[in-house]
C-alpha cells in the first residue's frame, strides 16, 4: 500500500470550511478512484496546521491519482483555506493495525 501526505498551513477562519469541503466534496471523490483505500483530513487548530493523507492500493494508482488531474484539482478547490502551498511527501506503508 501507498500513501500520500499532503502537509499545509491553514487559514484559521477557513479550518471548518475546509474540512467540509473535504468531507462533502474530496471524499465522495476519492472513493470513485480505482486502487483508493483510504483518506484522513487532519487539522490542528492550535498550529494552524493541515494533514491530508490518502492511502492506495499501488503507487501506480496513487500516481494515476495525480496524472489525470484529481490531485491538481483538489489542491486548487482548497487553495483558498490554505495559508501557504502545500508540502507533498509520498510514502510505502509497512504496517497497519486496525
């Protein structure tokens, strides 16, 4: 499995508008995309800071994620809640617990 953790300054006025854009719009999204596993949007509304971590079945679908578009177009959606640009890392996950 693949993850892609997008890190973010946030807007402080913006937090809970972004995280129902997230909820309503990005979600619905992502569940629509093949290799898609999983998705957390994480705010901490002390730092002002924004963790969205989405989780693939492969990194050719996490990639594929990316090259048609749906990346882009979430970031630009978001654009507005955000402080800063985004800091965008790509990792293999080794264990999960559920």
């Amino acid at each position: 499995m693949y993850a892609r953790v997008i890190q973010v300054a946030m807007k402080p006025e913006g937090i809970e508008e972004a995280i129902a854009y997230f909820r309503d719009s990005v979600g619905p999204a992502l569940k629509e995309l093949d290799g898609f596993k999983n998705s957390r949007f994480l705010t901490n509304p002390d730092t002002n800071k924004g963790l969205m971590v989405t989780l693939w079945e492969s990194e050719a679908h996490r990639q594929g994620a990316e090259t048609n578009g749906f990346l882009s177009d979430v970031l630009k959606g978001m654009a507005g809640y955000f402080a800063g640009p985004p800091t965008i890392d790509y990792y293999e996950v080794n264990v999960q617990v559920a």
